[in-house]
C-alpha cells in the first residue's frame, strides 16, 4: 500500500504527509495562550469561565451569534412578550445540568447492568465520575465540545441573554443602547 494514499475517512487532508494551514496553526496556538493567560497559569480556571475556555472559539462565537440574533429579535417587543422570554430562559437547561443528568442516568445503567450481567460495566460507571472530576475542576470533558457544537449555552451565557432582556424591557436606566450587540458586551464584562 503506497503511503501517499492512506487517510482517514473524512480526514480533509489526502494524505499523511499534508500540512495544516499556518493560519490555522497559529489560531489554535492563541487560543490556548488565551486560556492559560486567563487561568493564571492554573489547572482551576474561573468557575463562570471553565467551560467557555475549554470550548472552540468558532463554537462560542456561534452560541454569541445566536444570542445575538435572539435579542434583535426581541428588540421592539412589549414588556410582556421580554418578561415571558425572561422566564423561558430560566427554565433552559445548561451544560452543567445536561451533563449531570446524562452522567447520572449512565451511572445508573451501568451499575444495574454490573449487578445484573458482568462487573465489567461498573468501569463505566467509574470513567463517568471521572469525567465528572475532570469537568468539575476544569471545565472539559469528552461531552462538553459535542454539546457546545450543538448550541448548549452555560448558566452565564444564558444569564448574560437574561440580563440583555431586562435592559431591552427598560428595567435599567443607567442603559440606553438600543444596539444588542453593545448590549451585550456591556452585559459580558467581568
């Protein structure tokens, strides 16, 4: 077999030997300075900001740009439409509380399979409390890129949107934006 035609299925590189675009290089290279700067060059990063750091910039701009367009949505709406928004937000699930529900329900199957068939599915059981650890401490875990791809906001994405909502129904005076945009940088910062 020539090694010129060996590749992954779906690999966007042919073969082995290609190399990745230095643009691409150097954006992965940032972002993970970005992330060790904003840790402090600590293992623990900030509570709110775990999860947001260990997701792919494309992804959080996605989940951002999406806010975005859900407030300018929003933007000429009556107070009672932003209050019924507000509170269908605080009923959205976040990625802590996907991620302990689904952890919890494969613990569960896999202990009643490891009492019932084989103790060999209780190894699963301990992967998924260590995952859980890892995520606890510093915010990834083999789910957390899948489910940010798919939109899955954190608490403080989803309260950032909150808060938004609130400026646009006139709850703050101090604000005058009428831009969402700006509205929500104001809301974003630390």
């Amino acid at each position: 077999m020539k090694k010129e035609s060996i590749h992954r299925a779906g690999d966007r590189f042919r073969t082995p030997y290609s190399l990745v675009p230095l643009v691409e290089i150097y954006q992965d290279l940032m972002w993970r300075v970005r992330i060790m700067n904003h840790m402090n060059n600590s293992i623990f990063p900030h509570t709110t900001k775990r999860v947001f750091l260990n997701t792919h910039p494309k992804d959080n701009a996605k989940i951002r740009h999406h806010t975005i367009a859900r407030l300018d949505s929003y933007k000429h709406s009556s107070n009672q439409v932003l209050t019924d928004k507000i509170e269908k937000l605080n009923s959205e699930w976040d990625t802590e509380r996907f991620l302990e529900a689904n952890a919890a329900s494969i613990v569960m199957v896999s202990t009643l399979l490891g009492l019932k068939h084989s103790k060999y599915w209780f190894l699963i059981t301990g992967a998924v409390g260590l995952f859980l650890l890892q995520h606890a401490l510093q915010g990834w875990c083999p789910p957390v890129p899948f489910i940010r791809k798919r939109g899955m906001r954190t608490s403080e994405e989803i309260n950032n949107e909150r808060i938004a909502l609130k400026i646009l129904r006139k709850d703050f005076s101090e604000v005058n934006s009428c831009d969402v945009s700006e509205i929500l940088s104001i809301v974003e910062k630390d």
